[in-house]
C-alpha cells in the first residue's frame, strides 16, 4: 500500500468553475481529514470524516465547500464555484479505527490554483 | 480555545550544529503533539509523536520534548545536515473525540555545507 494517496496533484479551475479533490485513505484506515494551508499561513482544519458519515465539519466555509467519504472510494472535497480565495494546498489525512492515538498519516496534497 | 506557536520563523545555521526549534499551545489539555516536516512539493511527513502522558520521544537525530504545565514542546536535532532543510511544524491534538490537529505556523530551516 502507498499510503494516502491524493489527487490530482495540481489542480487549476477558473472563478465558477467546481474542483474535486480526492483522497485515497491507507488501507485498513477508515477515518479522514482534510486540511487547507493558504499561502503564509499555517494548516487549518476543515472536516473529519468516518465512512458514510461526517463527524466535526467545523471548518468548513459554510457555502460552497462540501465533502464526503461513501462506504466504497475515496473520500471527496468539493469546492463549488471556486473563487481566487480557495488557492491553497489542501492536504488529506487518515488514521486507523479506534486508534487514533496513532499518528495521522498525510498524502502529499493538492495545489488548488484558481484563475 | 487552543492556539500553536512556533519560534523561530525562520532559522539558518552551518552544518553539524546542534539545535532546538520552540513550540508553545496556550491549552494544556491536548491528546497528543506531534512533529511534522513539510518539504516544497511533497506534502507532510510525521517526525516524532508525544502522548500527553509521556515527556519525550526520540528517532535518530531527532529528539521531541513535552511539558504540558508550561505549554511547550521542543525538538532538538543533533549534528544538523543539509538534508534537514525543510520547514518543521508542530500541531496539537485536543482532548476528545475528534483528535484534529491545531497547527503553528512553522519554522524554516536551513542548514548550510
């Protein structure tokens, strides 16, 4: 197994277009976490995600952000409408069941570049 | 509500020097802290993970510090190479249930031949 596995790497949409990001969580491994770093500023949470159910979105912007993690697949982010604002690197990460004293493990995120 | 802060933002330093990059949380109420090295291009990779109840946890050159009563973390890298340039993160785990991670914003590091 690679890990957890993001894509696209790089992602470019034009202001109103959607971006789909994806998230291929480590096998075994069914909790998920999507995280967003804006260009000079640090990591910030979004969303934690079980299978089929979304756990703490307190992160999410209230409009036009929306993610989910269906019983098969991987775990999607969806940006509608982006705007130049929603530039940013957005990393994925996932942890084992009930163990989540365990250190999360990251996938190597999607470069977000809204033109 | 629970803030990280990393210092320096920025540290340069000749290779093989030993040194220490700062971490303080204002909550001392975290599950776990733990260290991450982001590298340009390739995501985040974990360093080191300290439970709440332990004090220190070491890999290699690589050595992380907790004390919670104070709110800080260190981590001390031995014999510094080149190879360690990266910017260095620390985030912290709050107590409950979701485990989500409360980032500083991360000391640069540059070791030079």
């Amino acid at each position: 197994n690679a890990g957890v596995m993001q894509n696209p790497r790089h992602l470019v949409r034009r202001r109103g277009q959607e971006a789909r990001l994806r998230c291929s969580p480590m096998k075994g491994h069914s909790h998920v976490y999507w995280y967003r770093q804006l260009p000079e500023e640090g990591l910030k949470f979004m969303v934690y995600l079980q299978k089929e159910n979304i756990i703490d979105e307190s992160g999410m912007p209230k409009e036009r952000f929306s993610a989910e993690f269906p019983k098969e697949g991987p775990s999607i982010l969806r940006i509608q409408q982006v705007v130049r604002g929603d530039s940013a690197a957005y990393f994925c990460a996932s942890s084992p069941p009930g163990r989540t004293y365990e250190k999360l493990l990251f996938g190597s995120g999607t470069q977000l570049s809204v033109l | 509500k629970q803030e990280v802060t990393q210092i320096p933002a920025a540290l340069s330093v000749p290779e093989g020097e030993n040194l220490v990059l700062n971490c303080s949380f204002t909550d001392s109420a975290i599950y776990n802290l733990q260290w991450f090295r982001q590298d340009p291009g390739k995501g985040l990779t974990s360093l080191l993970l300290i439970q709440s109840s332990q004090r220190e946890q070491t890999s290699g050159r690589l050595n992380a510090s907790l004390d919670k009563s104070s709110g800080r973390s260190t981590l001390y890298i031995a014999a510094s190479q080149p190879g360690d340039s990266a910017t260095y993160l620390c985030a912290a785990s709050n107590a409950g249930n979701n485990r989500k991670l409360i980032w500083g914003l991360g000391t640069s590091l540059a070791v030079n031949p």
